[in-house]
C-alpha cells in the first residue's frame, strides 16, 4: 500500500487538524463483492478495486478515502459531489453514460446466470417464456437486462447477491443473473444445490465513474490505467486475488479479461 493511500485508509494524519494537504480523494464503492471489493477479516476494505485505488490516489498524490456504499447509491453520491469517482466493478453501459462519464475499461466480463443444480435451464433463450421467475440485484446490470430483454419473466429485484443465490437454492427463482466471476464463487460455495452457467449471455466492460464536467479527472484516470496496465498491476492483482479462478476460467475456455 502506499503512504498516501495508507494514511488515508486509517482515518487521518494526527495532529493535522490545522494543516493543509491535498484534498483526498473520495472512491465510493459497495464492499459486498469478493474479490474486487470487499472487507478482510479485520474489517478493513480489501479486494482489487481497493488495491486499484489505493494506486491511483498515490499517483494522484492524494490522500485516499473509500466510502462503502450501497451499488445503487453510487452514481447519485457522484453526481452530488459526495464522492469523486466510483470504483466498484460497474459496468459501462448506455444508460449509465448518460448521467456520469467513463475511463476507459479495466476489465471484460461477461454477464451469465445460476440455476438449480437439477434445472433444465441451458441457456439464456430458457428465460424468455413466461412463468420465469428471475433474481437479480437491484441496480445491476443483470437487473437491466431482465428488464429489457426478458419482459415475460417476474423479477425478484433484491438488494444482495447472496439473497438472489437463495431464492434459486429455494426454488424461488429458475435464474439468478450476475456476473461470471461472482456466480462462478457462489457456486463453489454451493455446489450440491446450484449450477453455473458461465458463457456469457452478452460481453460486458468495467469502468471508472467519473462526474461529468471533469475531464481533466477523466484524463488523469485514464494515464494511471495506461501506466498501471503497462507495469502489470492488473496481472498481479488478478495472481494475488483471482488466480484459482482465472484458471479454471481458462481450463473452461471462458473469458474474463483485464485490459
């Protein structure tokens, strides 16, 4: 970690009540979403998109300061001057750009769905007969796209992904539709009662939230994510987080990229 992030994380300076510094940094980001962004066991955040900015606040030479939100609250901290960018896995998406802008991507995902392990559901084409019910977390982009591409179906709009894995364990939901990496370890977690089902149902990139009317901010993300993808930060933070995943990812022939 460095200094700058290091200090900020832990609160403040002592002592600096009467001095001046940099203006922190303010990162929203919602703390429920292993390993990207999460709390360790010593309740402190962790995860890649902490370690990612914990890097960019230090080559800003600002001091960092997360503040863990819910998802759906992001975007309305950001236009409100709440906080300054949002790092939390969120996908760039139309709909999104209209109201906030966009650093260039840091990862290809890919959006696809968890079903009962027993399920005859095979693929994305399963859902869009009526009688379907579907889970997906309020705010997300598997919220979206059940909304817009699957109007047949009942959505069961929930606020946590571990709620959504339920409603399928208890035969509530057919699908629960996320994000590959997460429905990958939802299903390690429950393995006797779920299924994955990890070809992507539509490619999908994360990106950094900045507030519209700042483009120098944007433009300053956007070098820090040149320089940090050219000295491999992506590639160790993936080995330090991820590496199990990547390769049974790849052993699957399945794509999950860092740019």
């Amino acid at each position: 970690m460095g200094l700058a992030a290091g200090l900020a994380l832990s609160g403040m300076l002592p002592g600096c009540g009467s001095q001046k510094g940099p203006k922190p940094l303010v990162v929203g980001m919602e703390l429920t979403y292993p390993p990207f962004e999460m709390r360790d066991v010593q309740n402190r955040p962790d995860g890649i998109g902490v370690r990612l900015a914990e890097a960019l606040a230090e080559s800003l030479g600002r001091p960092l300061q997360i503040e863990d939100l819910r998802f759906e609250g992001l975007i309305p901290a950001l236009q409100t001057g709440k906080i300054d960018l949002i790092i939390s896995s969120m996908t760039a998406t139309e709909e999104r750009a209209q109201t906030i802008d966009f650093s260039d991507g840091y990862v290809t995902n890919g959006l696809c769905m968890l079903v009962a392990k027993d399920s005859p559901i095979a693929g994305a084409g399963d859902l869009e007969g009526s009688g379907r019910t579907i889970a997906v977390k309020l705010g997300t982009t598997g919220h979206i796209y059940a909304r817009e591409r699957l109007p047949k179906a009942k959505l069961s709009v929930l606020n946590h992904a571990e709620t959504c894995v339920l409603e399928v364990i208890q035969g509530k939901a057919d699908a629960f539709i996320y994000d590959q990496i997460s429905i990958y370890k939802h299903w390690e977690q429950h393995p006797e009662e779920t299924r994955p089902i990890l070809t992507p149902i539509r490619q999908e990139t994360w990106a950094i939230g900045v507030r519209k009317g700042e483009p120098e901010l944007r433009d300053a993300v956007n070098g820090f994510l040149r320089r940090f993808r050219e000295d491999k930060g992506f590639e160790a933070l993936a080995q330090r987080y991820m590496d199990q995943e990547r390769k049974a990812f790849a052993e699957m022939g399945v794509p999950f990229i860092f740019h």
